[in-house]
C-alpha cells in the first residue's frame, strides 16, 4: 500500500481542473471545433449459419426447430449447431411443439420510442416450450400484464399466414391456454436442474 | 522466469468462410489442439482469445464464440481486442505468475462479410486521419512509397519478397496465395492495387482462426515430445499518429526483438506478420535477420492474412518446425495497427 490516494477518494472540491487552455494568438479567435464527422461506413452482408438458416425457414411454415445434444440429450431453441456447454458440433434438429409456459417474466412500463405496435406495460418473458430445456424470448399478452406469473402455460398465436416469413417475428406473442399451471418449483430452469439430478448429480467437472 | 512452451495448435485458413460462423469455425479448431495432447477444456487453467467486433459486425461477438470452447462448468477466461499473439502473451504472463499450468489461446477473423481496407480505416486517429477514410492499402502504400524513395530497397526487391512467400508457400494447406513458378518479372508485370504496391506485395486475404495450447514446465514435457519453448517474448508500440513516425523504420519491432533475446543465438527461422512485402522488408531489418534466418517457411502472412490470426499463426507455424525437429531456435512475430505500429516477437526453442 503507498500513501498515493486512488482518484475516488479525492474529493470533488480537491480535484483541479488544470490551467485554461491558451490558444496561439494566430487562431485565438477561430471558431473552436466542437465535433468532426467521420463519414466512414462498414457494411456487412451477412449470412446466417446453416442452423439458424434451417429454424428461420421453418419458423415461416409455423414449425418451431431446436438442436439436441448429443453429449446428454438437451434441447436448445433457437438452434444453433453446438451445444455451449461442452463445445461441441450439435447438428439434429428436433421439432418442438408451439405450447409451453413461462420461465421467468418482466413487465415494461417505459414505451420503445418507434413502436407505437407495443402498448405499455407489455410483458417479455422466457418461454420455456415443451421438450426444450431452455427458454428463447417472447411477449406475453392476451391477458392482463399483472395475471403474468411463473409457470403459466401459453401457446403461440401466430401472424396469419400470409404474412409470415423467415424472420423471428412470426410469432405475435404467447397467450395463456388456460390449463393448470407448471408447479414453481418445476418452472423454467428449475425443470432443467431436477432433470440434471434426476440423471445422477449432473455435469462433472 | 518460468518454462512455458506452445505444446499443439491448429490453423485453418480458407477465401471464405461463407456459411460458417466464428462458433462453428472454433468447434473443431479447439477440439484438434486440445485432443492432439489429450487435454479437455477442464484440464485447462487460462482461456484467452483475441478477435474483433469491427469484422463480426456485433458487439460482444466474441462472448458468442465462447460457445465454442465449451465454457461450463466455468471457466477463467479472458478476451483482447487484437491477434491472438497479444492473447498468447496475456496468457503467457498468466503462466508466469504461477496459477496455472495450461493455458488455451485462439483466434479468428472473418472479414469477408465486409471491407476489410475500410474496417482497418476506424483503427486510425479519430479526428484528423480518419475522417479522411484512408483504405488500408493506400496507408500501407504510402510507407512503401517512403520506403522505396529512401532507397532502403527497391522494386524488384520487394517482389523478390513476394516471389520467396509464393515459392514457400507451397505445400501449405492454409496458404491462399502459393505457386512455385512466380518470378521477379511476374509480379513486377501485375498492375499497381495502390501505388507503389501491387497485388502480390499486399498480403492475401483470408477468413480463419488459430488454436494454440500452452503448458509450463514438466507439464509440457509430459503432453508433448518436444515442446516449443518460450525463451522470449515482448511487445512494444511506437506512436500512433501516421505522422510523427519515420514509416521506414519500426523502432518497436527492433526493441521488442531485443528484449526477447532475438540476436543472442542463430536462428534458424523467422516467421514474420508483414501484411505487406514493403513492412516484411522494414521487419527483415529492424529484427536483424542475418541470411542464414529462414524468412517464413510457410509463405508467412503474404500467403494468407486473416485479420487477428495472423499473428497466433506465426506462433503456430514456428512452434510446429521447432516440435517436428525441423528448427532449434526461431523467431515469430505478430503485429496490429497502422504501419507496424505494435509489434510482438516471440522467441522459442527446442531442447
């Protein structure tokens, strides 16, 4: 340790802002320069991987893909051709049905400035499908926003088919179906630790 | 000082790599490195990779790319903003202080979505170079220019430089740029890409990565018959500003050879990151490579660019002559910025 304090600990009223800045007599009078504009532009063409090529042109026929494991079986949506937990290639796709429940949710009381489509509060959730053992982002609506809670059960509702595509956005959002909801203790990635030790301790290290 | 040797890397290099992302580049790259020694990721102490987000076009993209290393249970791990050779060093220094006795370091770049000349432009100083939007090529030029009017070297002796990457490169599989009939005449007949540089004196551009193992000690000793040694390695910057520089000297290069011990012994080989034939020849001469120093056995980055790999590569392709019995001492170097502005000189040895 030396004596030297670390910049935090000077106060505010102790911290000197140096000598003001003596400009050259032959421009002292020049307008200061406040900002420059830098016109470079970068484009990229980009071209998504053979997964995630696989799950978009799916998703437009309605289709929800994932990838399974091929270390211990588990189910990743969207696919994206490893599984990250171990580093390896995980290339078989497995089709997922479109009803599942809600993981862990979030209500937004603050508008994104463009999106005059997305009334507040909406609800972001993780929606945990059945047969996946991760949740992937959705909205939740349908219902009102304070009747959001953790092992929901909801179903997709789609745009109508004319307008869907090979884009994220074909699902509208999720809606609650109903149906007894998920125990807690079960919900979302819960699910995935009982599973772990359920199959004997899970990962070893 | 502690003993730490390059034990077993991977390098992949192709045009482009169109359908394939950085994660599914890596998957195999790493499991080739790591399975060549028998290690898994939990035998390893230290993760370090360099890459950038200008190419992959996204923030945080090489949080991403972690995927590939299979980062769970966690992992203690770190990132540079460069070519893996800086990464190498982090974790060369993280060998050092004695934590861990592997370490596994990687790199990749992918710069064929885009414009890597325009890309390298935002490297250069924000106010008053870069709102110019200077190519990397034209900045490059520029010091060849300088380079040439000195009389340092001349025209022919620099497509001389390109002729020796194209002869070298040959054989390798990861070298986009080889053939063994170029010649002198050959190169001088292609026309200017920015004058004075033509295509071959600028180097060949290649989407890949690179995979280097490293373990300190009898740990080497044990996961490899004859580890590549670490006997020196230092990195130095000269100023950033393209102007307050003489372009035909890199003061940094020079320094950092002498800190790692580079002219203390005969080296047998020397692979260099001269993006262009120009900087190859400013290298040549400020590392003070005598004739019986190999210049890049494998064509070198001339052969095969990939923007933050080039460098790891160089590491990788010594190492390797040292490991095969083919080199006892060689030199690999790696540099990032404008005009040789940092560079990095890795001496190693076999035992």
């Amino acid at each position: 340790m030396t004596d030297t304090p670390v910049p935090h600990e000077v106060p505010a009223d102790q911290v000197a802002e140096g000598p003001p800045i003596q400009l050259p007599p032959s421009i002292s009078d020049v307008e200061p320069v406040l900002s420059v504009r830098t016109p470079i532009r970068l484009e990229y063409d980009f071209i998504p991987s053979a997964a995630a090529q696989q799950y978009l042109r799916a998703y437009a026929s309605k289709r929800i893909l994932g990838n399974r494991s091929p270390v211990d079986g588990a189910v990743f949506v969207p696919p994206r051709g490893v599984d990250p937990r171990n580093g390896v290639v995980a290339d078989e796709m497995v089709d997922l049905v479109d009803t599942g429940h809600v993981g862990s949710f979030c209500i937004t009381h603050l508008p994104i400035p463009g999106r005059k489509d997305l009334p507040v509060p909406y609800v972001s959730a993780w929606i945990h499908l059945d047969g996946a053992d991760i949740g992937f982002l959705g909205l939740v609506a349908g219902c009102a926003a304070a009747d959001v809670r953790i092992g929901m059960r909801v179903r997709a509702v789609w745009k109508p088919d004319a307008e869907l595509g090979a884009t994220a956005e074909n699902v509208l959002h999720w809606e609650p179906t109903g149906q007894p909801d998920v125990p807690i203790d079960e919900a979302g990635n819960r699910a995935w630790a009982l599973k772990q030790s359920a199959a004997g301790g899970g990962e070893d290290a | 000082m502690r003993e730490v040797a390059v034990v077993s890397s991977a390098i992949y290099q192709v045009e482009a790599l169109t359908f394939t992302t950085d994660v599914q580049l890596m998957v195999p790259l790493i499991n080739e490195a790591r399975s060549a020694v028998g290690l898994t990721q939990a035998d390893i102490g230290f993760t370090c990779s360099g890459s950038s987000d200008f190419l992959a076009g996204q923030g945080f993209s090489f949080v991403q790319t972690l995927d590939a290393v299979g980062a769970f249970p966690p992992i203690s791990e770190s990132h540079v903003e460069m070519d893996g050779a800086f990464a190498l060093y982090e974790a060369w220094v993280k060998l050092q202080v004695g934590e861990v006795d592997t370490a596994l370091v990687y790199s990749y770049g992918k710069s064929s979505p885009g414009s890597r000349r325009d890309v390298l432009a935002v490297q250069l100083d924000p106010y008053t170079v870069a709102p110019l939007w200077p190519d990397a090529h034209a900045v490059a030029a520029l010091q060849a220019r300088l380079l040439l009017e000195s009389g340092a070297v001349s025209a022919e002796g620099l497509a001389e430089i390109a002729v020796r990457s194209q002869h070298h490169a040959v054989g390798n599989p990861n070298a986009l740029r080889a053939s063994a009939g170029a010649t002198v005449a050959g190169v001088l007949s292609e026309p200017v890409v920015a004058d004075p540089l033509r295509a071959s004196d600028i180097a060949a551009e290649s989407d890949g990565g690179c995979v280097v193992v490293l373990a300190a000690g009898d740990r080497a000793r044990s996961l490899c018959e004859r580890p590549a040694w670490i006997r020196g390695i230092d990195h130095r910057i000269d100023a950033h500003g393209l102007g307050v520089r003489d372009l035909t000297r890199s003061p940094s290069a020079a320094l950092a050879a002498q800190m790692a011990g580079a002219g203390q012994d005969r080296l047998d080989l020397a692979e260099l990151h001269g993006p262009t034939t120009s900087q190859e020849h400013i290298l040549a001469t400020e590392l003070g490579l005598g004739a019986d120093t190999v210049v890049n056995p494998s064509g070198g980055a001339l052969a095969a660019d990939t923007l933050m790999a080039a460098g790891l590569v160089r590491i990788a392709e010594a190492a390797r002559r040292i490991s095969s019995g083919g080199a006892d001492r060689a030199l690999a170097h790696a540099t990032s910025g404008p005009c040789l502005q940092q560079n990095l000189v890795c001496v190693m040895e076999g035992e």
